[in-house]
C-alpha cells in the first residue's frame, strides 16, 4: 500500500506560506517521491489557489471539513472543494468533534458527501486520555468507527488521533500504536490506508511509520514548514 503523509494546517497559513510549499515540493523531485502520497490540507481561503498553484506537482491539495448540501451560511461543500481542486477532506477531526459538537452520523454524512464528490475523506477517530486510562480506548474507536465510516465500498482513508497525543507532544507506546492499528484493521477492509496522527514530528516518525497497519501520518505543527514535514515524508518505508 502506498504510505500517505498528509499535513493538517488547521487555522493556519496566510498567501505568504506558499513558500513552504514551494520549498516542500522541490526537495520531495529531488528524492523520488512517486512511491509516497504526499497531501497538504491548508485552510480554505487557499486551497484553491494551492490547488492551481501546485496541481502538477508532487504533492496533493485537501480540505480540512466540508458540509453535506443545501443551505449553511459560511458552510463549504465538498463539491465545492473538487472544485476548487481538492483531492481528499479530513473530516470528523477531534477538534471538530469538541468544538462543533460533530457526532458520528455527521461525519458519516460529510464522508459520504465527500465520495460522492469525487474526492477521497480522510475520517479521524480517537479517544481522550481519560478514556486510555480507563481501558476504554477500543471501545471508544470502535463506536466511533461503527458510526463515522461510509457504508460502501469505495476509497476512504481512516486517521487514528489519540485526542491527548495531539499538539502535546506525547505519543502512544508503539506498542499501543501497534495494536489499535491492528484493532481499526479488523474492523475494515485491507485496502484501507489507516494513519497516526497525534505529535508526529521528524525524530519519531521513522519508528511510528514502521508499525504495522500505519500505512501513513497525519500531522499538525509538523506539517507547517518544510523543514519539520519534508523529513517526515521521507520517513515512510515504501514496499
Ligand atoms: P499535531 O501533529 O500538531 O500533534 O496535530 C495532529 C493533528 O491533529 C493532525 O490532524
């Protein structure tokens, strides 16, 4: 399966970071990197401008939410991000659980949206800390899974994020990774790309991509500048 490194700016990113960009995609000609997906999910105002910027490159274009249809003032569809030259969306991100209360039918009805529009969703699951510590963590991405995946057959990708691994710079054991990766896996099909993400950062990436069933990482701050995410790229072991 080839790995997908994909990078979540979150609320960051003004027209002066296509820079990083720039920087990102002419180390990854330098270095092959046909035999990896490489995805930037910037915010809104520049995927589109991203989009046409680096449609040719080496790297893809996402959006970090979409709505469903009809009419929500401020709301962006997925149609609306394909055709603003989007190729994947993250949707049901833990931030987007807690602060605008998104439930599991929603993020199944936003991958849904997604599919139909053509484009791939990127669905994240992952429990809070008081959940690990209660022992609860499968129970809680189980539900989470059982409620958020599109029931059909066609390509999505599944991002595990411990809620209390993200922007903290804690990680699971990779023990812990190992065996929640082999958990979502049983629970989906083979062909599903299943990635980390929570802390992912150049010194650990190499261990954390090398667990089996990670077949990629979602990354936050990491992800911001070339420096920190060309590296992470690169960390991905190719089969
Ligand atoms: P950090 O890599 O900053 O911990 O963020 C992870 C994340 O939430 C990616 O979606």
């Amino acid at each position: 399966m080839k790995p997908l490194i994909a990078g979540n700016w979150k609320m960051n990113g003004l027209a002066s970071s296509v820079s990083e960009i720039e920087t990102l995609v002419e180390r990854l000609n330098g270095s092959a990197p046909e035999d990896r997906d490489v995805l930037i999910c910037p915010p809104m105002t520049l995927v589109a401008s991203l989009a046409a910027q680096f449609s040719d490159e080496a790297i893809q274009i996402g959006g970090q939410d979409c709505h469903s249809s009809g009419a929500h003032t401020g709301d962006v569809s997925a149609e609306m991000l394909a055709d603003a030259g989007a190729a994947y969306i993250i949707v049901g991100h833990s931030e987007r659980r807690a602060d605008h209360g998104e439930s599991d039918a929603l993020v199944k009805a936003k991958a849904e949206a997604a599919l139909r529009a053509g484009l791939t969703p990127i669905i994240c699951v992952g429990e809070l800390e008081a959940d690990r510590k209660a022992g609860r963590a499968q129970d809680v991405v189980g539900a989470q899974l059982e409620g958020s995946l599109p029931e059909t057959d066609d390509d999505f990708v599944i991002a595990y994020e411990p809620v209390w691994a993200i922007g903290t710079g804690l990680t699971p054991t990779i023990a812990d990774i190992e065996e929640m990766h082999a958990f979502i896996r049983s629970k989906t099909r083979n062909n599903v790309r299943i990635l980390y993400g929570g802390s992912v950062k150049p010194g650990n990436a190499k261990e954390i991509l090398a667990v089996a069933n990670v077949n990629g990482a979602l990354v936050g701050g990491a992800s911001l500048k070339a420096d920190d995410f060309f590296p992470i790229v690169m960390a991905a072991p190719v089969n």
